[in-house]
C-alpha cells in the first residue's frame, strides 16, 4: 500500500517538478555553434612586394596596411568575402634614369644625377571564395581563400605635384606620373577564433599576383625616368584584428 502511494504522489508532482527553473547555459546557437552567419573583421598588418627587375629597377617599398572585411558564410564550410584595403608603398628607382649627371642643358649640369623616387600609396580590393576547414559555428576555424579583384596604384598629390614641377620635369621627364589601376589575383588563409559569442580575432596570410603598374610613366627607354609593362608583380600580407560574428534571426 506505501509502495502504491507513493508512486502516485511521484506520479503527481513529476511534472511540475523544476517548473521556473532554466536548462545548463549554452554558449551561441541552440545547437551549441557559435553565431558565425556573418562576420565583420577590421584588420592591420605589413605588407611587401617584389622588384619589377627590369628598366630602372622599379621596387615598391614593404611598410604598413589597414582594411576590414565583411564575410557571408551560408554553409557549413562554404563562405565568401568582400574586403578592401590600404596600403603605403613608396617607390624607388633603383637605377638613374640618364647616366651619371645631369645634361648641360639641366640646372644642375655635371652634377651626380640622384635616383627618382616617390610616396605612394596602394588600394586594393576582391571578392574572395572562402573554404573554412572546420564546420561553421566552430571556436577555432582555420580556412583558406583566393579572389580576384583591383589595385590601384597611386602616387600621393604631393609627388604628382612635384614631378609636375617644371625643373623636376627637365631631368626626370616625370610629369605624366599618375594613378595605374590593375586586375589582381589573391590566395592565402588563416584562423579565426572566437573569444566570446560575438567577438574574436583572425590571423590572415595572403599573397598577391598583378601586372606590374607604370603609374602611367612611359614604358620604353627615355631621357627620363620610365618602368617597362608586362611583368608581373607580387606582394604578400600578414594582417591580424578583431572578428564580430553575428547570425540575424
């Protein structure tokens, strides 16, 4: 008889049992996966370039970057990324552009002859496929990437000015120096990895592939200062920042 009464008052009070109170905490979605629909991703890092070893010896200096990114990931390895950038590269002609002095026609007649160079600047952006290697939601997700997109190879106002200038023109022959802007090809990959729900950081590696930019200078042998076309330049990015990662409902 006990044993009876006592299953049906269990019988009773079961299902009100734990009523106002709240399952174990569960970080991101439902499922356990980390809210990673959509990503948001400031960035900042070094970059380098090679030498265009032809002509003068055109080389684009290595120095620092910065952009964001804003990625779609619709599957669970499948993603893709829109991303634009900044960065410095100076340029210099490792080689004088008419002899070893100037002319007898220059201002400075007789004197050493010093080789050109100018600040720039490089805006870069693409449209990246991305392969996570983890399934989306994960707290570590390495990945890799490569797109396509444009550069634009661009001398600051103040060296156009300058190689506009009528004395600098007469031995550089500089004053059609201006902004090149050319099709690249990028590739690389990193790891994103959350610290919370909705923030992290990423690490990212990715090299680049353009013809080499004229900044519209001529192409052939003159009097002045001039980069052949038709080769290919290459550069590579280290970047790290921030990740915000969002899933709207």
């Amino acid at each position: 008889m006990k044993i009876r009464l006592t299953i049906a008052v269990l019988c009773v009070i079961a299902p009100g049992f734990g009523q106002g109170t709240q399952p174990p905490a569960v970080h991101g979605s439902p499922n356990g996966q980390f809210p990673d629909l959509v990503e948001m991703d400031p960035f900042e890092g070094i970059s380098t370039w090679g030498q265009v070893t032809r002509g003068l010896d055109t080389k684009l200096h290595d120095d620092w970057l910065a952009g964001g990114r804003i990625a779609f990931n619709p599957t669970r390895h499948f993603g893709f990324e829109l991303w634009m950038d900044y960065d410095r590269a100076n340029v210099s002609f490792r080689l004088p552009s008419n002899g070893d002095v100037y002319p007898p026609t220059s201002p400075f007649a007789g004197a050493p002859i010093p080789t050109y160079s100018f600040q720039a600047a490089n805006w870069m952006w693409g449209l990246d496929p991305i392969i996570n290697l983890k399934p989306r939601g994960s707290k570590f997700q390495p990945y890799l990437e490569a797109g396509v997109g444009g550069v634009t190879f661009s001398p600051d106002s103040s060296a156009i000015d300058h190689a506009r200038d009528p004395i600098v023109n007469s031995s550089f022959y500089s004053a059609r120096l201006d902004q090149d802007t050319r099709f690249q090809i990028n590739y690389g990959g990193g790891l994103k990895w959350h610290l919370t729900d909705h923030w992290g950081f990423r690490l990212d590696a990715r090299g680049f592939w353009s013809h080499n930019p004229t900044y519209n200078l001529p192409t052939d042998p003159t009097n002045g200062i001039y980069i052949p076309s038709g080769y290919s330049l290459n550069g590579f990015q280290a970047t790290i920042g921030p990740v915000f990662f969002a899933s709207p409902k």
